[in-house]
C-alpha cells in the first residue's frame, strides 16, 4: 500500500510537471486518462453561536480525487480523533469555544478550511438562598440573570416562576411571596437565543407559637397529684418552659407539667412560656395552693388492766378556708365510746392502736395512732453482746432498750451455777442500756449472762437467752506465742460470729489487728516474736447494738512477759543461753554456760545467711553485743566451741 501511494504521489507529479512542460512547447498535444485530481473545498465550516450543553456539528465538503483525509484543528491545536468531514461535539462546554477550522488532505495536497468561531452561550440564574420566614408576613424574591453574551442573550425573552401558589407575579424576577406551607419555587430565564436557565430556592414556611388552651389553678391536697396543660398551635417543634414563681423548673420541657406526691414546697404560681422558630408566648398565671391536714392523735398511754383514758384529737390545715370544717373518725371501734368525734373514752381490754383520720371539705385527709398499751410485762428484750470493757478491764451486758413497751427497769443475772443464775444488778429503763460487772474476774473464765425487764405495773418478765464471753490463754513454743480461746456463745443460735479478730499491741490502750480467721477455729499461733506484747481476741457484729453503735465484743486482754527472754540453744541438758534485752537498740547480754571457761568463737548471720560479724575468741560465760554497723531485724547467733556449741536469734529494733 505505502508503494501504491508512493507511486501515486509520483505519477501527480510527473503528470503535473508534463503539463506544464507541453504549455511551453507546442509541438503537439495528448491526453492522459485517469489524471489525480488536486483537493478543493466546496463547502467551508460555519460560525455558530450555541447554548451551553447543546449539540454543535462543524462541516467541510471536498472535491477532487479521494482518497480523502480531514483532520479538525482548534485555535491551530489538532483535535483528537476529529478524523472526519464532519466534527460533532455533543454537549458543549465553555472549554469548546474557539476558532476551529479543517485540514483536508488528498494524494495531492492538503488544504485548510476557513476558521469558523464557536461562541458558547452560558445563561444563569439564581433564584437566592433558601429561606425560612415566619407566614405571618410575606418574603420578597430577588432572582439575578447572568451571560457571557449579553449582546446574544440579550433582551431576555421570559422569566417563569412555579408553582404560581402565593406569589405576586409569577413572570417578573423579583416577586413577592407568602407561601402556608414550605414550597420550592423553581424559575426559568429564556434568553433571546432560546437558552434556557432554572434554579430553585426553598421557602420553609413557619407558622407563630400561639396558645390555644390556658393552664388552670388548683386546690391539691398534700402528696396528690396535679398536671398543668397548655395547648398550642403553629410549626413545630415547639419548646417549653415552665416556670414557678418566675424561676425555671429544671426539666420541665412538656406542653404538661405533670407534679407527684405533692409538697408543700411546691405551692406558687406557675406559667408556661412556648417556643418556636418564631416567637415566644406566655401563658396565663395558674396558682396552685398544697392542702396540708394536721392530724395528733395525742401521746401514747399505758394502762393497767381495767383502767380507761381519753383520747383528744386535734386537726387543722394551712388553708383554712379552702379545707372548711374538719370531721374525725376513729378506728377500730372497739373499746371506745365514740368514734366520730374529737375527744373520746378508750377502755380496751388489750394492747389497741387507735387512728384517727381527719378529713376536709376537699376530700384531702390526714391520720396519726395512739398507741394504749394494756399492761403485759415485755418478753422480748435480747442481750445483744457481752464484752470486755476495754477501759474497766471488766464483762460488759449490752441491750437494745426496746422503746414504748412499758418497760421500768431491766435486770441483769450471772450464771453461778449450771444453769443457776443470781440476779447482780439493775438498770433505770431511762439510763444507758449497758451494765459493767465490776466482781466479774475476765483474766481467769469466761462468763454467761441473761436479762429481764420489769413494767411500770411491776410484772417481770421471764430472762433473755445467755451470751457467755470469751476467755483468752497464751502458751509458747520458742518464739511461736499459741492463743487459745473459748467460743463467743449466744444460746438463741441468732448470732454466730463469722470470724474471730485477733489484736496485738505493746500496750493494753494501742492494741491493732493482727489478723483474722473462720470461728471454726478458736487457736492461732503468733509466729516469730521476740518482744512483749499484749493480747485480744474479738467477734464483731452487723448491725451494731443499739444507738451506741457498738459491734464488736473483746476477750479479756493477755501480755506474753512470762514467755519472753529465754531462747532456744544446742547442748548439754539444763544448760542455758539467755540473751536480754532481746529485742535491742543499742547493745545487749549474753549469758551462757561455761563453768570450765572454755574458749568460743562467736558469729553473727542475717536473714540471707551471710555472717555479718565473727569474734574469734570468746570466754567467761557473759559478754556484750553492741549494734555498732547492725541494721534493725533478726540474726541468728551461734557460739562455736570444741565439745558444745550455742544458737539463739537476737533481734535490733
């Protein structure tokens, strides 16, 4: 193919070149057939003027011997692909203007349209921003027109505005609308060209807040209900505030405002304010007054069998007017002479709680008891711990005191024998509910004790269930100090320590915990102890006893003086090592026994079993150990010699 053209190309050449030859000499004259035809354009591409996003077509038509080639060119750049007699753009765009011309090529030569513009129109129109407006009053709407051509485009030949609903004139730029509900309005501009513009802007229509419904006051009775209500209408959301006294109520954010069991402290005057997108209204003021009956029923009576008492009641109310006459009513009616009076005579034959319930015009009641006990001695009053006073050193009975029951004095009894219990003392129901036995001996046993109570008709009652104290002993092995202790015991099984507390101090008024462990076990071994210390075991009870908040009860306290000094050693039978004082701060004595003054070598090792200090030679039977570079803690002590040798712990503080 490339020859074909090449020899083409060669023969329009030659052909040409003969021509010309044969127009100077004239000699004689010939015909060639099938002579390549040199391209000319027989049609030129045409200036065109174009909407924005229209379709626009650029044509050119030949003459002369084809093949034919085109290609487009746009302000002297090729256009891509644009390889045909016609170029098409199918949706213009600002980027296409230009001068745009064709380039037609045959196997003789190439020629060049002329250049044709394309001006492409761009026709705007903005209708404004979306508004929101209150349709109490109306909106004015100021659409603007744009071009790149005014002189194209202009004049414009229509402005169109729909939906026409609620506008002043729906065929000028600038209407005014008042739209009820929320419209898009969308407008189109059509210019001289027949180009078309829309756009659209949104009016959201609010309707003002109004109150349809005032709240309404109320005369409510103490621990009622009540519920305030306004109505409104208009474009939500609508906001509420509700306000008491002109101070906003935390919360209250409803169309209701819902109150339970009323206050007294919510008596006042309550409004509500709504809210909405346009306004604020305020409701009417609603008063709310709080009924409060008050109701004594008198003092609580105590009598003995066959003895009457009156009862008086008194009533009245804050808002006298509003609750009008008071009436009463008793119950039960049993034993009494009236029951729908104020004062009335009660004669029961038992124990009775009479109510009474005082009642207003409005409905809204009140009721208080009084109790008429009819003397039976109390059975009921419980030990709630025995203890060891810590300050007294001696047992210690304490109660609940159970209040209105008639209760003169309560007795408190020792166990002297099995099961034998000797009354040891008594106390005034108005004095402090605890009783300090000052001949009970807690160093050496344990003790049981019950209690009863006696009325104000003398009548006893029968004893309380024991609680027996606990009774601490110490034994040791070396350095180990063994606690032993009898049980905390309350015969009624109500109350059974879960724990038993073991409290250690140097001194009787300091001792802390040590530790703890399940009350099924009544031993505890305090392990390493080289000093003095005192000793307390405890149980402890929830809830605690009473108002003095007692919960815990102690054993007698135990010191281990007895136990200390004498340390463990290696040798001979009845032969000692005593070390003193041990524990130590700046030095201490060592005895021990060599009658023969024989010679030792001493060494001193910690806890880690390296020897911090060792003395070759050591004789006599004593000799000093002084903390020097000693740091605070244990050290093993050993006294070497030929035929026995000493071991015992030394201890720095």
């Amino acid at each position: 193919m490339k020859n074909f053209f090449f020899f083409s190309a060669l023969l329009c050449f030659l052909v040409s070149g003969i021509s010309e030859l044969f127009a100077q000499q004239t000699i004689s004259t010939a015909t060639v057939t099938g002579q390549p035809v040199t391209v000319t354009l027989s049609t030129q591409p045409q200036t065109q003027n174009k909407c924005l996003g229209s379709s626009v077509t650029f044509t050119v038509a030949a003459n002369g011997t084809a093949p034919y080639s085109y290609q487009w060119i746009k302000d002297g750049f090729i256009v891509p692909g644009a390889t045909s007699a016609s170029y098409t753009i199918p949706s213009v765009s600002l980027s296409n203007q230009g001068m745009y011309s064709c380039q037609v090529s045959n196997l003789c030569r190439s020629v060049t349209s002329n250049q044709a513009e394309l001006k492409v129109v761009s026709l705007t129109i903005n209708a404004g921003t979306d508004a929101t407006f209150c349709n109490d009053s109306a909106v004015q709407l100021n659409a603007v027109a744009a071009t790149n051509y005014p002189s194209l485009s202009q004049p414009y030949t229509s402005v169109v505005w729909t939906p026409s609903t609620a506008l002043s004139d729906a065929n000028i730029i600038n209407p005014v609308a008042q739209p009820l509900s929320t419209t898009t309005y969308m407008v189109t501009l059509t210019d001289a060209l027949g180009c078309i513009a829309t756009d659209e802007i949104i009016l959201t229509s609010k309707t003002p807040v109004s109150i349809t419904t005032q709240p309404l006051p109320y005369n409510k009775c103490l621990n009622s209900n009540v519920t305030f209500t306004v109505n409104t209408s208009g474009t939500a959301p609508i906001t509420y505030i509700w306000k008491k006294n002109t101070t906003t109520i935390s919360g209250a954010d409803a169309s209701t405002l819902i109150m339970n069991n009323l206050a007294l402290s919510d008596e006042g005057t309550y409004l509500c304010e709504a809210t909405n997108y346009c306004r604020t209204v305020v409701s009417n003021n609603a008063e709310l007054k709080v009924i409060d009956i008050s109701a004594n029923a008198g003092a609580d009576e105590r009598i003995c069998e066959g003895d009457n008492t009156t009862l008086t009641a008194i009533g009245g109310s804050n808002h006298a007017t509003e609750s009008g006459t008071l009436s009463f009513l008793w119950s039960p009616a049993t034993g009494l002479d009236l029951t729908n009076a104020a004062v009335t005579t009660a004669n029961p034959v038992v124990t009775t709680n009479y109510t009474v319930e005082i009642t207003d015009v409005l409905g809204c009641t009140e009721t208080d008891e009084v109790l008429v006990t009819v003397g039976n001695v109390f059975q009921d009053e419980q030990i709630c711990l025995v203890t060891v006073d810590t300050v007294a050193w001696k047992n210690k009975v304490m109660w609940e005191k159970t209040a209105d029951v008639g209760t003169e004095t309560t007795y408190i009894y020792k166990e002297v024998a099995a099961n034998v219990y000797n009354w040891i003392g008594s106390v005034p129901y108005d004095s402090a509910s605890y009783f300090i036995d000052y001949s009970s001996v807690p160093e050496s046993h344990g003790d049981k004790y019950k209690i009863s109570v006696v009325d104000t008709c003398t009548a006893e009652s029968d004893k309380s269930y024991y609680h027996k104290t606990m009774n601490l002993v110490i034994s040791s092995f070396g350095s180990t100090m063994g606690l032993t202790w009898t049980p905390y015991e309350d015969e009624s099984g109500n109350y059974t320590p879960p724990k038993y507390y073991i409290y250690r101090g140097t001194q009787p008024d300091n001792m802390s915990l040590l530790d703890s462990i399940s009350s099924s076990f009544t031993s505890y071994n305090d392990n390493n102890v080289f000093e003095v210390y005192y000793y307390m075991v405890g149980v402890q009870k929830d809830p605690p006893c009473g108002i003095y908040s007692s919960r815990i009860s102690y054993s007698n306290k135990k010191d281990n003086s007895t136990l200390i000094g004498l340390v463990e050693y290696n040798g001979f039978n009845n032969e000692a090592l005593s070390i003193f004082p041990n524990p130590f701060k700046e030095s201490t004595t060592v005895k021990f026994y060599n009658p023969d003054n024989n010679l030792f070598q001493l060494t001193l090792t910690d806890a880690s079993g390296r020897m911090v200090r060792k003395v070759e030679t050591v004789s006599g039977n004593e000799f000093t150990i002084d903390r020097k570079e000693l740091g605070a803690g244990v050290y093993l002590m050993e006294l070497s010699g030929e035929s026995r040798s000493f071991r015992g712990k030394i201890v720095v503080e």
